[in-house]
C-alpha cells in the first residue's frame, strides 16, 4: 500500500510506535493491510523470542508457525490507531517516544 498522503490532523511519524504483545499475536496481518505506511511485516519468532514466551505464548505460536508481526518501520508510524483497532487478538498498543 503507498504511504498515505500527510493529514494535518495526524501527528507527524516519530511520535508513537507500535508495541506488539508476543503473548497475543498471531500473525493474521490485520494490521500489515490497514497501517497506511507499511510500518507491518509479518516475520518468524526467533529461538530467543520463542524462549521467551509463556507455555501458553509458545502453544499459541506453534499453532501459527511461529509467525508474527513485526513493526520493521516503526520510525514511520504516524500515531493513528488504526492497528489498534483492527488487531483481533489486542495484541498492539501505541506508546510516546521519548
Ligand atoms: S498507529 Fe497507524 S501509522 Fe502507526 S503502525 Fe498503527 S496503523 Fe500504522
């Protein structure tokens, strides 16, 4: 999808950045098809990452081939709330750069 056109309601990108819970994620993509500048990729859990996780998280990751989303772009987020709301597993929250 190319980058949306700049909003003067929209804060500029470098403001917030997704946050993906690896306990929650399942990498149905909901947010790769509605960020409209591509901040989403959908990529495999390393060992480490794997690791890392609840029984429960690695159960729940097996079941979706160890696969999930990623915000390889995050420096591109602009702060709208659309992966948010559209995440099924509520498995994104927005948090302020510092
Ligand atoms: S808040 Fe908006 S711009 Fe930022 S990652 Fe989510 S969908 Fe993309």
């Amino acid at each position: 999808m190319p980058a949306a056109e700049k909003d003067p309601c929209k804060p500029d990108a470098g403001r917030w950045v997704p946050r993906i819970d690896r306990e929650r994620c399942e990498a149905k993509a909901d947010c790769v098809a509605v960020c409209p500048f591509d901040v989403f990729q959908i990529g495999r859990l390393s060992e480490a990452e794997r690791g890392a996780l609840s029984l429960r998280g690695k159960v729940r990751a097996f079941f979706h081939g160890n696969k999930q989303a990623y915000a390889v772009r995050a420096a591109d987020c602009h702060g709208c709330g659309l992966c948010v709301k559209a995440c099924p597993e509520k498995a994104i929250k927005l948090e302020a750069v510092r």
